[in-house]
C-alpha cells in the first residue's frame, strides 16, 4: 500500500493528477459512507453513491480544482 501511494503522489500532468484526485475523493467518500451506516445507521445506494461522487467532483472543478476537470465528464445537458 505504501509503495502504491508513494507513486501516486509522483504525478506530473494534469490528467494523472485529476487521477489521483479521483481517486482520493473516491476513497474519502467510501470512509464518508462506512461511517454513516455504521454511526448514523443510514445507507445510499450505489447508484446514489455514484451521483454524489459525481457532484462532489464538479462542485471541486467550479471551485478551482483545474486538474480535476480533465477526467471528469460535464454534466448532462438535456
């Protein structure tokens, strides 16, 4: 595990960093979700644990994570 997040944290260019981005706020969000089932005995779906990822990411690129919108998809326009 160590010798994986020392070369993740080895990035250089914007992809790999928004890369590494996701997959840090994926990982946040499962320890978010672990801890409401097991502290507020409350549960999302998958599917609405993906939306919510999903969100959040956008909500990080409108804030000014500029690496983070090079992998994230825009959202449907409809």
């Amino acid at each position: 595990m160590e010798g994986w997040f020392l070369q993740l944290s080895r990035v250089n260019t914007g992809a790999e960093k928004g890369i590494q981005t996701i997959i840090l706020l994926t990982l946040w969000f499962v320890w978010k979700e672990q801890n409401n089932r097991i502290f507020q005995s409350t549960q999302r779906t998958v599917r609405r644990l993906l939306a919510d990822l999903q969100d959040e990411a956008r909500v990080w690129c409108l804030a000014g994570a500029k690496d983070l919108s090079l992998p994230v998809a825009p959202p449907d326009r409809e």
